[in-house]
C-alpha cells in the first residue's frame, strides 16, 4: 500500500521510479559479469553445469 500512500500525497514521481528501475538493472549486469570474471580468473567455473559463461568457459579471456 505504499504507493497508494504516494498517491494520495501527489508523490509519485514515475521519472524517478524509472530511473531506480534502470540503476537496479544495470547494478545487477554489472554483478553478473564481475562474478563470471572472478569465477573465471579463479577456476572456479570449470567444471559448472548450467549456462555458458563468457569467461569461465574460455570464450573471452578476463583482460578483455
């Protein structure tokens, strides 16, 4: 019900909103592709079942 709170007081600001939407998506890229370069560099990865990482699979070299 926060948001109907908002509402009510004229505080919805959907700009605002959408640019926290895109810091969250971009945040959770950027951790996405740290992890995957840290699994990469350690090894970790090398023996994973699931989706193919860019670098742990050896498809980019972690300098790139």
């Amino acid at each position: 019900m926060p948001v109907r709170a908002a509402q009510q007081m004229h505080a919805v600001h959907l700009g605002h909103a959408g640019l926290a939407l895109l810091v969250a998506l971009f945040l959770q890229i950027g951790v996405n592709y740290a992890n995957d370069y840290s699994d990469g560099v350690r090894g970790t990865d090398d023996e994973r079942v699931g989706p193919l990482r860019l670098t742990g699979s050896g498809a980019a070299k972690p300098r790139r």
